[in-house]
C-alpha cells in the first residue's frame, strides 16, 4: 500500500451493538474497494479483522482492529470496535483517535444499548457521525423505523441521504435523495453507480424525504437558501448540495442516515463514497497537547515535518514481547529513529515499523502524521503514552477509559502457575487498561477487577493461551465481621467452699462502643474500674488477658476501626 497525505486518509472507527454487523459489514467494505478477493465470514472464521483465537470460538469481536483500503485515491483507516459492554476500553479508545464514526444499526432491531453508547462517546469527543442501517434484507427490517428511533432517541438532526430500493426480502438496491434516482444493487458493488428511475410505488416517498433533505441543505447558508427558494429544487448543482451537506453536518444540523447490507455487499460502495464526503480527513484533525519543556498547551497539527507526536491507543499482549498501535498526529515516525517517551522521559527505539492489516502486518519505514500504524517490542511503553522527538517532549491528552465495575478472585490452579501468575497479569494490565489488580489483606486473595464477569473469563483465556498460566475466575469471598454496637453490663458472683477460708468473688463487667478514631491501633480498651483496692494490682494484667484472648478468638478479623470498651 502506498504512502498517502493527510488530506487523503481517513480514520474511521465501526461502532455498534453487537450482533449488529460491524465485521460482516467491514469485509464488504473491503471487498468493493478490491482489498480481498472475497468477503469472510464470522461464523467461519474468515474474517479480515476477527483473527483472535477467543473471537473465533465466540463470534464476536473482543478487541480493535485495525483494516486500511484504498478508495477513489484515497486511503480510509477501518477500525472494527467491540460491542458488547465488556470491552468499553477499546470504544472509548478508537473514539479517541477516529476523524469519524460510523454507527452499525440492525434494520430489524433498531436502536439499542450500544448503539445509544457510541453515540454519547462520539458527542463527547466531537466526532461526525454516520448512521449506516444494516441488514435491510432480512425479514421484517424497517429502515424508516429505525430513522424515527435514531430521532426519538438519539438527535432529532438524524437525516435520510438514501432510502432501500424494496423492502426486506425484496430489498435491491438504494434510491439516493440527492440525485433523484435508484441504483440497483448489481451495479453498485464496484463504485460504478448505474441509475434507473424510482420504482412508482417509492417515488412519493422518496419525493418527501428528498424535499426534507434539501431543506436542511439549503437552510445551511444564505447563499443557498437565496437560490433554493427561488429556482426549486433542482436549481441546487450537486458540488452546491455537497457544499450544504458538508456545512449542515458541521453545524450539527443534519447527521446523515445510510442504509444498506453488508451480506449483500449492497450500499456498500456509497458509505465509502460518504465517508470521503462528510468525514474530515486526518489533515483537519488537531489534537490538544502539553509541550513539556515549556508547560504550555499546544494544538498539533499533521504536519509530517514538524517535531513527532504519535499516540499509542492500544496494546496487546505478545510472548515474545508487545504489539503498540498507535496514531502520528504529527510529525513523521521513522524505522530505527530514537524517539522519547513522554510519560517516563525515557528513549525507545522503533525498530521496525508496520502498517496493520487485521492480522497481517505489512513493514514499512516511515509513518506519517495522519496515520496508524504498529511497532513491536517497546520496553516502557504502555497505553495511553506519547512518543516525540527528544528534543521537544510533547505530551498528547490521555484516553479516559471506564473504570471497573466488576471484581472476581483469581485462583491458579497449581505450584507452578502461581509462581507464573504476577507476570501473566502484569502482561494483561499493560494490554487492558480497564483491568486492575488488588489484594484483600483479610482473606488474602488476588483479585482482578474489569468490566464484566465476560470481560474477565476472556482474559483468563488469553492467559492460558499467551502465557500458560491456568487460573479460575471467582466471586469474592466476603469477609463478615462482627461489633458490638450498644451498651451491656452483666454479673457474676463467684463462691467455693471446699474447707478452708473459701473462695468469694462479685465480678461486673461493662462492655460498650468506643467512639470512632481512625488514628486508634487497638480496636480494645480495658479499663479498670476497681476503687478502694479491693482487688490488687498484682492481678489486673491477669484479668485484662482474660479478657482479651475470648474477644480476639471471637473478633478475629476485627478491623483497627471497629472498637469497645471493657470496663
């Protein structure tokens, strides 16, 4: 693959809920634009993106991947996000570093979880969104549906740019509301658009939407709704169409609607054709960052010879080392190149470089700003950290990536996979940021916190294959302790008679809460209580032990900050 400007690559991330079909939908991606010969399946195995041994047996993405094209002289950067709640990091991570998103919805479902979640992450990193419906030629898909839940649900701007060619089972093609006119599906998979006349049966329809469109085309600038509301609607040129859907998306007045399947390979052609449109390319992408021999803000621009700043997004896990995904967002990143590490201050050096094609890796000696790329085997490196030039350290703005909501034990299984655990999860926080590891001081054990109980069982997984540490995941096990939390007094009166003076005692003790004092080290307090010297002081520190051994036998968990008081 050659090399390519910033105003021509694009980096666009794939979001959805699962089961949407993101992946289906990135091998047609790749398959119009000629990358693949044909497209793969996930129930084979056979995908571009999915090549992890755990995605295989699940069918399901469970990591970022990263898959360029070229298309129309352009280079477009896909990245396949996970769906499924568990695996959050890696959206909030492509998010991060995306110039745009495209949200996969199910024509037969419509909006849900995931899809209203990437669309909170892209408002809140500021990315222009594309909503691709999916699956239009399963039974009981609704395309127009879906649009009035995106409405409801997600931002009233959600706009139609084309509408399915049938319904369902009878699904064919596309009619695009610009042109005025239908592209069936036969002649739509190469980029060659062949044109027909709308159907009668959709030709009001399409006449609504396509009124509705060029509204908010128009309503975009004086200068076209000037022309628009005297001329008509073909008085617009399509470079001016173009011009006022650019300006609407802008403003966030219009956020486009696309429809198609990826099965099919049908509406394919048009999402790239739109992603060149209405997705800034990485030229326009500018990012805040920290100069850090100045302690000044900075904005970086793609400009390939300025001073290096690349952001690693995501790492994996390796044997023989680390995989480091990362993104130029200026300067250029050359092979063998001493470059810094802003976080640690300390030099690493990019041996080889390469740029990633799922699980293929193609080794090239130069990226550029506005690119993602791979290098292997970084030493301090870990997510989230920036590589600059040594001479001017610059420090990009982190990814905040969502914190653990669930923690399980982690129990190895024999001798020797406890003395190979430490490494194996140390290995897995630096590939999982939302992973974090822990102790409990009462019980003992080691614990692992994530996103979900999915989340963790895969990591367990992925440390038998990688690094052949076999572990069980776990609940906890809580630690119930006991206090007293009220005041009690009781009595004993003591006689012995068995000749001689006898034996006679009356013993009162008192037991009641102390006051809380986190700076207090003895969770008990014994006072003595006796006046007038009834009993002697030779005996207290007997029945102050007698005292203390029931109480720690009983209370022997008992925390610093749980106390009483025996008097």
């Amino acid at each position: 693959m050659r090399e390519y400007e910033p105003e021509r690559i694009y980096n666009v991330g794939i979001f959805g809920h699962v089961s949407s079909g993101k992946t289906t939908l990135i091998e047609a991606m790749l398959y119009a634009a000629r990358a693949i010969p044909r497209p793969g399946r996930v129930e084979d195995g056979t995908t571009t993106s999915d090549y992890d041994p755990d995605e295989h047996r699940r069918q399901m993405s469970i990591h970022l991947s990263v898959t360029p094209l070229e298309w129309k002289e352009r280079k477009i950067n896909l990245i396949d996000v996970p769906g499924y709640a568990d695996f959050a990091g890696d959206m909030a991570a492509a998010m991060h570093v995306v110039d745009g998103a495209i949200i996969v919805v199910d024509a037969t479902a419509g909006v849900e979880v995931g899809t209203e979640q990437a669309w909170q992450l892209a408002r809140a990193a500021g990315v222009n969104v594309i909503f691709f419906v999916n699956k239009c030629d399963r039974e009981n898909a609704n395309f127009l549906r879906c649009v009035d839940q995106i409405r409801e649900l997600l931002d009233e701007a959600a706009t139609p740019l084309y509408l399915p060619l049938g319904v369902a089972r009878s699904f064919r093609g596309l009619i695009s509301l610009r042109q005025g006119l239908a592209y069936p599906t036969a002649q739509a998979h190469d980029g060659g658009f062949g044109e027909e006349h709308v159907p009668s049966e959709q030709d009001a329809e399409m006449h609504a939407w396509r009124t509705a469109l060029l509204d908010k085309i128009a309503a975009t600038s004086d200068d076209l709704i000037e022309k628009y509301l005297e001329h008509g609607e073909d008085a617009l040129s399509p470079d001016e169409r173009l011009r006022g859907l650019q300006l609407g998306i802008a403003q966030h007045t219009i956020v486009p609607v696309l429809c198609g399947s990826g099965l099919d390979v049908t509406g394919i052609a048009q999402l790239l054709k739109a992603i060149t449109e209405v997705v800034p390319p990485a030229a326009q992408h500018t990012r805040r960052a920290t100069d850090l021999n100045a302690g000044t803000a900075v904005n970086l621009t793609a400009d390939r010879t300025a001073p290096l700043a690349a952001l690693v997004f995501k790492s994996l896990a390796d044997p023989y080392g680390k995989i480091s995904f990362f993104r130029v967002y200026q300067g250029t990143l050359h092979t063998n190149n001493g470059t810094r590490n802003a976080r640690t201050g300390k030099d690493e050096r990019c041996a080889h470089l390469y740029i990633p094609h799922g699980k293929d890796q193609e080794s090239v000696e130069q990226i550029g700003a506005g690119d993602i790329g791979v290098t292997t085997k970084l030493v301090d490196t870990l997510t989230n950290d920036t590589l600059c030039a040594p001479e001017q350290p610059l420090q990009i703005a982190p990814i905040q990536f969502p914190q653990p909501s669930f923690t399980a034990v982690v129990k190895p299984h024999g001798r020797s996979d406890l003395d190979k655990l430490g490494g194996a999860l140390q290995r897995m926080l630096e590939e999982d940021p939302t992973l974090h590891t822990s102790r409990d001081d009462v019980t003992g054990e080691t614990l692992l916190s994530g996103l979900g109980e999915s989340h963790l069982a895969i990591v367990a997984e992925r440390m038998k294959r990688k690094f052949d540490t076999s572990v069980d995941i776990e609940l906890a096990r809580i630690a119930y302790r006991e206090t007293i939390r009220g005041s009690a007094e009781a009595g004993y009166r003591h006689k012995k008679q068995s000749g001689g003076a006898g034996q006679f005692a009356d013993v009162t003790l008192r037991v009641e809460p102390l006051p809380p004092d986190p700076s207090r080290t003895d969770p008990l307090e014994f006072v003595n209580a006796i006046v007038g010297g009834v009993i002697s002081k030779g005996f207290m520190p007997a029945i102050e032990k007698g005292i203390r051994e029931p109480w720690r036998r009983a209370c022997s968990l008992v925390a610093p900050s749980w106390m009483c008081a025996y008097r």
